[in-house]
C-alpha cells in the first residue's frame, strides 16, 4: 500500500456527492413512524424530475399494477410511502451508478444493472423462502457496491499488485483490501454513514461478502450476500471479480437455501433485471 494512500481514499469518500435534497428529507421521513403519504407527496411537489421518474418506475412491469398510475399520491396508496421512498432513492442513485467504473472493468450502465439485479433477487429471495425480512431490503441491495464508484481509480491504479494475490486463489475484494487498506463493502458502508442511513443498511453494504465476519448474524446482510452472489453467477456484474463466487455455507444454512431456491430466483431475476434497468434507458 502506497504511503497515506488510505488519507486519499478517506478524503474521495468525504468529497463524495450528498443524498439530493428530496432523498434526503424522505430517508429522515422513513424512520418517523408517524410519517404519512401527504408528507410524501409534499416533499416530492417541488420535484418535477424526480417525481416523473418515480411515475415510470411505479408504472413499471415489475409491480404489475392493473392501471397507470398518474401521481405521487396514488403511487403511495397503491405502494406504500416507505416503497416510494425506496424508489426515490433508486432514481437518485441512477445517474451515479449509470456511468463506467475503472479498476473494475465496469463499462456505463452495468453497475446499475447489477444493483438492480441485487435488489430483484433480495426480494425474491425473501419471497422464495417464505421468510420476513425488514423493508430495507430493496434498498440495502441496491446500494451494496456504492464503494466501487470511489474505489475504482485507486484500484486501478494498484491492478498489477491486487490481480497478483488474486490469482493466488484469494477473492477479488480480500485482495483489494490488502493492497489498499479498505475494500468497496467497508467504503460504501462510510458512505451510507455519511448520508445518515440506517445501522442496519451500513451493516448490509459493510457485510456483504464477508457475512461471517459480522459482529452478529443479520436476516439484512444474509439475504444481500445470498443476492449478489446470485447475480454475479448469472453474470450481471461481474468485471473484474469473475465468477466464482459461491454463498457462504453458514448463510446458506440459516437461509435453508437450495439448489432449486437459487435456480428459480435466478430465471426471474433475469427476466425483471432488463424491465427494472429500461426505465432509465432514455435518461
């Protein structure tokens, strides 16, 4: 590791873009328990960009609604407001994760398409298994590889060291950490910290390849761990950490998860990963 290159790493994570204004006031609102859908809706008013993306994605194929939805209001009452603030945060995320990453082999577009994929199989997955799961879900998934977008130049830059351990049989994110300092999961997990997410998000994102090594076992990080894995064997995402990648053996058994489990939820995965990823093709 280059001398205080972690100092220039800490200080891309503090100069990294704030939740938008919008986002930001939602994601206070979704841990009010006395919130409301007019507080929503109010919010979003004087959003006209953001409110038209959250129409699209509401409209969707993915939530199967039986009529066009044709206002926020009604996009809450048919989804709930903690759903639409999900995808309040999906929209505002979209245009950071729409653009290539280096170090990673990420061409535009592909790191979202893998939230995405991430985020369809969390949910399926908590499905699938007829288990509960807290809300977060969606968004946990979502946001679990947000560390890449500030670790990709330095990653980069150190390729030759980092591909050299990896081809000693190590995984792609141990090795990164050991040539930088930090990995992606611990630098997203900063970075959700420093947009006042939930613990329980930061655990997910901090934890997501290395579910073992948590202080405590989490349905949350389970299931994100279980859900990247899925989409990188399937091959969304991949990059530079190829694919072999399996769940961890623990998870797998406390999930009481299956061959057939996997195959299912990766068959629907696909099919929604391309209907979820249209929305924005436009943007």
């Amino acid at each position: 590791m280059r001398p205080k290159q972690i100092d220039r790493i800490m200080a891309e994570v503090k100069s990294f873009p704030g939740m938008p204004g919008a986002a930001a006031k939602l994601l206070t609102l979704s841990n009010n328990s006395d919130a409301d859908a007019s507080q929503v809706e109010e919010i979003l008013r004087y959003d006209p960009g953001l409110t038209a993306n959250i129409l699209r994605l509401t409209n969707s194929a993915y939530f199967g609604l039986p009529s066009k939805v044709g206002s926020v209001k009604q996009a809450v009452v048919l989804l709930g407001w903690k759903r639409v603030i999900q995808l309040v945060i999906f929209s505002c995320v979209n245009a950071l994760m729409d653009k290539s990453v280096a170090g990673y082999d990420l061409p535009p577009g592909e790191l979202r398409r893998h939230s995405i994929a991430v985020s369809v199989a969390a949910e399926d997955l908590v499905k699938e298994l007829k288990i509960m799961a807290p809300p977060e879900i969606f968004t946990a998934a979502l946001l679990h590889d947000l560390g890449k977008l500030v670790l990709g130049g330095f990653v980069k830059d150190e390729m030759e060291k980092i591909e050299s351990i990896a081809s000693q049989g190590v995984p792609f994110e141990a090795a990164e950490h050991m040539v930088l300092g930090t990995d992606h999961a611990e630098i997203g997990a900063q970075i959700l910290k420093n947009w006042s997410f939930p613990s329980e998000i930061v655990s997910a994102v901090r934890w997501h390849h290395a579910p073992d090594a948590a202080d405590e076992t989490n349905m949350l990080i389970d299931i994100v761990h279980v859900a990247n894995v899925l989409s990188l064997m399937i091959g969304i995402g991949v990059g530079r950490e190829g694919l072999q990648h399996e769940p961890s053996p623990l998870v797998t058994k406390r999930l009481g998860l299956n061959i057939t489990d996997l195959e299912k939820v990766a068959s629907r995965t696909l099919q929604w990963v391309n209907e979820m990823s249209d929305v924005f093709v436009n943007d």
